[in-house]
C-alpha cells in the first residue's frame, strides 16, 4: 500500500512481534515511521501498543476535566484492568484504531493480529461496550460512587435510606470476592466513565459502523496445513455472524510455481554442464530433485488446502498463494512477500 502511494499505518498487537522485528524498528506506544523500503518514500508507519500505555492514552482522550483525569488514572480498579483483565488490551485496542482512523493522518490503517481463534474477537467489543455503557447497572454504580462522594448527611432522607440500604446490600454480596476498597474502586471507577459515556458510547457506534463497511478488509492467513485450515474455517464463521465475510484467504508457503532461482539455475545446468565437476553437478542435481520434491509436497497441501475452502466457504472467496521464502532475515522475507503483493488485485 505504501509502495502505491497511500500513507499506511500498521498497528501490530501480535505478541511474537515478528512483524515488529521484521519492520527494523523498535515498535512501541508511540507511532513510528519504519523505513523498511525506499519505493515506500515514507509512506509506511507502524506502532505496537501495550495495555498500560493504552489505558493512558485512552484516558487522555476520554476525560477532558483534568481532576477527573487523574484520579481515574489512580484508581486501583482502573491499574489492575490495565494489567490483569482478559480482553481489555483488544478493547483498548480497537478504541485506538478506531482514534487512528478518526484523525484522517492515513490513507489505509491495518491491524495484525495474533495468529488464534480469538484473532477476531474485537468485532464483538462495540456492541459489548455500548451494552456496558447503556446499562442500569453502570448507572446504579455512578450513583452509589456520587452519593459517598457527597457524604452522610445527605442520605438522612428516606430516599437516602433506602438507597444506603441498597448499597449495603450491594457490599454484602461483593465484599466476599472483591471486598469493600475493591467495591468503592470499582464504583469510583464506573462513576468516573458514567459522566464520559456519551463520549465513549460516540466512538463505540462509529467502530461499529467502521467494522461493518464495505471498505473495510478481512484477511485471514494461514499455513495449508489442517490446524491452520481449520483456524481459518473457524475465523471466517466468526465474520460470518457478524454478517461479514473475508476479502481473501491468505495462503502462506503455497506457490503454485517451482521456485524461480531453482528453474533458473536447472537451466544454467542443462545448457552448460561443463562449468561444473561432475562431482558438483551431482551434489546440484540432488539438491535441486530436493527443491522440487518439497516444492511438489507444498504444491499439493495448498491445492487441498484451496480445494477445501472453496467447499467449506461462501462461494466468491478468492484465495491468495503466497511462496514459500527459503531461510532469510525478517526484513528480507517482508520484501520478498510485498513483491508477490504488488502482482496482487483485490476488489
């Protein structure tokens, strides 16, 4: 994309950082360019987000009151999601990316992911999100966090009664698994978010409707093998339910041509056998009869791999063979694979 001429930016959230690796930066919070190839003329731009740095910057956007701000920072319930709760990396995440494409700095935004059956869970986070924000229970917790704000005596009342009454009984069923602090931080917490809800629920709708545009790309890599198959199978039912479906299946390790150095050299042999001992010509022959029996054996598990797919997926799919690239650095494999893409049209 960046070769093409639009400003693109990679947000990497795969914890094996080879791409990270492969891009020759030190990938971190803050977007960084990655001169990875000329043809590129700075064009491409990548970041690696942490959840800690996240929740900072996402609270930064979020609150605008600085008061706020800092004592949501503070809050233990708030540091311990940042570490510690499944899945608030990827809704952290997904909040970013939406924030990146928002800012109109780039022409294409891509998220890569890591490679699991859980690589497509963000598509569910909006609505989850907006479930969370529109509840009553979101509500209820603003209340009980701004009336210990307000202090005792003005829960003398009736109504003040009975709600003391209420959030006594709300401690009594959480104490024993959070306890009492854990509880008010909590409710400080969704009293805090309570008065930005509004802010936040805005951005969740425009990632729904982001998600679900038809400018907006599905592919799903894998290797042909019946892990990797079956991963895919999996990933493409998930975009299924939400009512999309994959641009391209990307086949890794799947040309369906023999190796152009190994043609090449055959023929340099063929034509002038004399170059070379008839001891090196054996060796040469023997290593070329390897390379065509492991390119044979690639060839023939990406032509079931396609066969299975075209049964297994809606009809229209098209599938991507990308090669096999022999032992090289990351940087070196990269270039390789974005020199297959650039011979690659997709709708």
């Amino acid at each position: 994309m960046a070769r093409a001429g639009a400003r693109t930016l990679v947000i990497t959230v795969d914890p094996a950082r080879r791409l990270a690796d492969a891009l020759g930066v030190e990938l971190g919070q803050a977007t960084r360019p990655a001169p990875i190839d000329p043809r590129a003329q700075d064009r491409l731009f990548a970041r690696m987000p942490d959840p800690r740095s996240s929740m900072d910057d996402f609270t930064l956007w979020l609150f605008t009151d600085e008061e706020r701000r800092r004592r949501f920072r503070e809050n233990r319930a708030v540091q311990e999601m940042a570490d510690s709760i499944a899945g608030i990396h990827e809704i952290l995440t997904v909040t970013l990316l939406q924030h990146e494409v928002d800012s109109g700095d780039y022409d294409e935004v891509v998220l890569d992911t890591a490679p699991s059956r859980h690589a497509l869970a963000f598509l569910t986070y909006p609505n989850r999100l907006l479930d969370l924000l529109e509840a009553r229970a979101l509500s209820w917790l603003a209340a009980a966090a701004d009336n210990s704000e307000r202090g005792e005596d003005e829960s003398s009342s009736a109504t003040g009664a009975i709600f003391a009454w209420g959030k006594a009984r709300l401690e009594a069923l959480f104490a024993r698994v959070i306890g009492l602090p854990g509880l008010r931080s909590l409710s400080s917490m969704f009293g805090d978010l309570f008065t930005v809800r509004e802010r936040w629920a805005a951005l969740a709708r425009r990632t729904q409707v982001m998600l679900a545009d038809p400018a907006t790309r599905y592919l799903l890599v894998g290797a042909p093998t019946g892990g990797a198959l079956d991963d895919i199978i999996y990933l493409a039912g998930s975009l299924e339910r939400q009512k999309l479906r994959p641009t391209a299946i990307v086949l890794n390790r799947s040309e369906q041509e023999p190796p152009a150095y190994a043609r090449e050299v055959q023929a340099l042999l063929d034509k002038d056998p004399s170059l070379l001992s008839e001891r090196e010509q054996q060796i040469l022959r023997q290593t070329l009869e390897v390379l065509a029996s492991e390119h044979a054996a690639r060839k023939a598990a990406a032509d079931e791999a396609t066969h299975q797919i075209g049964k297994r997926l809606p009809r229209g799919v098209p599938v991507v063979r990308l090669p096999f690239v022999g032992p090289a650095s990351p940087r070196d494999i990269v270039m390789s694979l974005a020199d297959e893409w650039s011979r690659i049209k997709l709708a």
